[in-house]
C-alpha cells in the first residue's frame, strides 16, 4: 500500500504540485487580511481540504475555486478601504442594499483604487491557473482518491461538529450574510410598520405654554462634518464665515459634542428618538421622535431631505419623517444628487405664516464624493487641487445653506440647530466614515444652536457643557429642554460611541486620531 501510493505521488506530482500552488494562492489574500487566530485556522483547514479536494473531484476543486477568488475581490477592498478587525462583512452589506444608486455610483468612483485593481488581476490570473489546470493536467489517482475523499469528508465532520463554516466563517458565509440581509430587510419592514402604528397611539402630554420661547424651530442636520475642519471651531481656513459672523452677535452657542455613532442609519435615529448608544433597536422601535413630542405641543412639523427616501417604513430615517405634518425627499429617483440648494427652492416655495412650526433639514452635507456637494461659483476653492479642498468647499457651501436659511427665518422668534450625523476621516490619501475599528474624527461633531430669544436654559446648558462634551445620544432630550416643550434636559456625557453597527461599542477617549 505505501509503495503504491509513493509510486501513485511520484507519477502525479506535477498535477499535485500545480493544485496545490492554485489553493495556496487562492487563501493567500484572506491569510493576509484575516483579523484574529480563529480565522487564520479556519483558512488552514480550508486550505488543506482545498488541497485534498482535487484528488477525487476537479469541478468541485473548481467550484471553491471559483467561489473563494471572488470573495477575495470584495472581502479585500472593505479590508484594504475600511478594516476588517471581525471577519464579518454583514454590515457593509446591508449598506449596500440600502444605499441609492447615485450613491453607489459615486462610492464606486470614489473608493475603487489601484488596489482593487491589483487584487482582481490577482483573483483572475489564479482563476485563469485553475483554468490551465482543468485544461491540461490529468492524473492517475486511484488509492489517493479515495484517501483523498475520506480526508475531505473527515475533516468536514470533524469541523461542522464544532461549528457552521458555511454560517460563520467568511468567505464561506458570505452567501448566507446576504441571505440574512435580505431576510432582516424584510423583518425590519414588518417591525417599523408596527413602530408607525405604537407611534400613533402615542398620548403625549402637552407641556406649559409660558416655557415655550419660539414660533419657528429649525433644526439643521448635516451630512459627515467633521467640526476640526470648521472655522467655527478653530479650523486654520474662513469654511464657516456666517457661522462666525453669527457668533459675533453675542447669541450663538458653539458646543463640545460627539456623534453617538459613525453611521447615518443609527445616527439619525438616536439624535431624535430615545435610542441611545447601549439600547438601540428596543428604545428606538418603542419611541416616538421628536416630530410627535413638537406635534403634540401644536407646532406644524416639516422633514425636508435631500437624502433619498428607500420608503415609508423600510427604513429607520423614512419611519420617523412619517410622523411630519409634511415631508419632501429631493432625491426620489436615486439617480443622482442635486446639491443642498434644492432645500432651499422648497422653503421658498412655502407661505410665511403665523403658526409654530419646526423644520427638520437633512442635506446631503459633506457625503463623500465631495466635488459633488458644492456649485462652484460659491466655493471657498474655486479649482479645487485635492480632496481635502473639496471638502473645505463641501463645508464651506453647507455654511453659505445656513444663511440662506437664516434670512428667511430671522425676524421671527427663531431656534436655529445645526449638527451633523456623524463626522468624518479626511486627509490626502484617503477618506470617509465607518471604519473598524473606527477614528475620533468620525465622531467630532458640530453642535451650534443660535437663538434670538433671551432663553435661561440655553445658558445653563453651555454652562453645563463646560464640565465634559456633551455625547448626542441625548441630543432629542436637549432640543425638547431649550425649546420649551419639556422640562427634563437629561444631557449625556457618555464616552461610550457605537461603530457601524449597534453590537460595536467603542470608548471614544481610547480611539485614535485618523491624522
């Protein structure tokens, strides 16, 4: 039998040696970005058996092949652009799905680079081997077959007895995370649907009229603003010369804050709802947002976006601006962006009237790809020569928004809030939000409320911000405090930030700088 099967290796080693060099090429990438030992022995024994399978099936062999090599493509650019500390790509996924098409568009402009390039050519030209392979070796195995199979099946057993490979580790899982994406859009679909109807048997209690200062609220919120490039808040360049001016008058509050988290989708929902940093999808789906609370104290409520509506319960931000008086998404076709000027043409359009009201603005901001988030005869760099001048131009428009939106509403007793949802990584070589593990600079928010009414409470709460940052999980908590509607400021000083997605909680004061 040994002789048998030395002399059975010796007629094959060439088939055998070409297999083998496929398969160490084919796991080689996922060694290289694997995050944690568990994964990298998982990956070993993946590699064995793709080197055991050839012996006895070349179409399965071709199979893993195949399959592995384009998992490599797309596991590798979220590792190469965004980290991959946990071998789970599910929430980049669901991004994905959740994202319009001119987003996509302009992410796929973006973020493909010369190392994904790299790594298709990589992923082809093994592909192209496997190719050669099938094409042009053959072998004589007969006992090593079945030694072969026997070792596949062995080891097999052997691992689905102690876990799901096809469930739990990645590249393997990756079907099955898409499956799940697709299956959890559908629950949560079903879950917000419910959220609109506990939303609307809601009895909110109307607060005392005499703490009710203003008749228009307006509550500005940006998109990816990272408040260190804000002249406002120190920034070396003039990107915020209204804001800067306003604060000269004496009744502009300029705030130390966080972002609770680095994406917009959890962001969003926990500035205006109860959800916070630890307890999101329970207090989020069990609370109203803070169009109800204003609602149920008589003021007229309006979401006003150019961000895309993906529809009326199927996501998070779509169910809460379903609880406006009136709302107007600018980007319903998901083909391309139209710059924040478009909110404007909808305010104009509005009648001046004597009723409270507040407005919930939510721009497009600062959204990566940045040349796109600005006109260029209102840009601070009117040739803009790298991506750092596009974003000073992407804030420096946002603040040219504001003003706009100050005039029209000056005269009257006026709340003004701006904030951003999250903040985000900028320098030369590379960009954007959401990594993990995640950078301060995507939590560095602004927080700016001007108020043209003597309001007590305003103070207390810049006083209040001298002992810490303030963290925006609260933020629904501080807004219904100064405007009057409710007397519980509940301010929170957490450190505690979430990053991409509720199941990650990160200290905020032990992340590094992405500078």
């Amino acid at each position: 039998m040994k002789k048998s099967i030395q002399a059975e290796f010796s007629n094959n080693n060439t088939y055998f040696y070409f297999g083998t060099l496929i398969s160490v090429l084919t796991v080689l990438p996922q060694f290289i970005f694997s995050p944690n030992q568990t994964h990298t022995l998982f990956l070993a024994i993946t590699l064995i058996l793709l080197i055991f399978i050839p012996k006895f099936s070349k179409i399965l062999f071709s199979v893993f092949i195949i399959f592995v090599n384009l998992s490599n493509i797309l596991i590798g650019h979220i590792a190469l652009h965004w980290g991959y500390t946990l071998a789970d790509i599910t929430p980049r996924i669901e991004v994905a799905f959740l994202s319009p098409i001119y987003e996509t568009r302009e992410y796929i402009a973006h973020y493909i680079d010369y190392r994904d390039y790299a790594l298709t050519f990589f992923s082809v030209f093994v592909m192209f081997l496997l190719f050669k392979f099938i094409r042009h070796f053959t072998h004589s195995y007969r006992i090593f077959r079945i030694i072969g199979l026997g070792v596949f099946v062995l080891i097999l057993l052997g691992v689905s007895f102690y876990i799901n490979p096809i469930k739990e580790f990645e590249p393997f899982s990756v079907p099955c995370e898409v499956c799940s994406v697709m299956d959890d859009k559908n629950k949560i679909d079903q879950i917000l649907s419910e959220r609109e109807k506990y939303v609307h048997q809601i009895k909110i209690p109307n607060a005392s009229k005499k703490n009710q200062f203003y008749d228009k609220i307006i509550i500005v919120m940006g998109e990816s603003v990272n408040k260190n490039h804000m002249s406002i808040y120190g920034y070396g360049l003039s990107t915020t010369p209204f804001l800067t001016a306003l604060q000269k008058s004496k009744k502009l509050y300029v705030f130390n804050a966080i972002a609770p988290t680095n994406q917009t989708r959890y962001s969003i929902p926990i500035d205006l709802t109860e959800a916070n940093v630890h307890s999101y999808e329970n207090r989020y789906l069990h609370s109203c947002s803070i169009l109800t609370n204003f609602e149920a104290n008589d003021y007229e409520t309006y979401w006003i976006s150019n961000q895309g509506r993906v529809g009326k319960n199927d996501s998070s931000i779509s169910s809460m601006a379903s609880e406006a008086n009136t709302t107007f998404f600018a980007n319903l076709n998901y083909l391309e962006a139209k710059t924040d000027e478009v909110l404007l043409e909808y305010l104009n359009k509005l009648q001046p009237n004597n009723k409270k009201e507040v407005y919930f603005l939510h721009l497009m901001g600062s959204h990566s790809d940045y040349i796109n988030r600005y006109k260029k005869e209102s840009a601070l760099f009117q040739d803009a020569k790298n991506i750092v001048e596009e974003y000073d131009n992407s804030v420096y428009y946002s603040d040219y928004i504001l003003r706009q939106i100050f005039e029209r509403f000056k005269h009257e007793k006026l709340l003004l809030i701006y904030i951003s949802d999250h903040g985000e990584n900028i320098n030369l070589e590379n960009n954007g939000h959401g990594f993990l593990p995640p950078y301060k600079d995507e939590y560095m928010v602004p927080f700016v409320i001007y108020s043209n009414v003597k309001n007590p409470r305003l103070d207390e709460i810049y006083r209040d911000n001298k002992k810490g940052y303030f963290n925006l999980e609260n933020f629904n908590y501080t807004v219904q405090y100064v405007s009057g509607i409710s007397n519980h400021k509940n301010l929170s000083y957490s450190h505690k930030v979430m990053a991409v997605e509720p199941s990650n909680i990160y200290d905020f004061d032990k992340l590094d700088f992405f500078n």
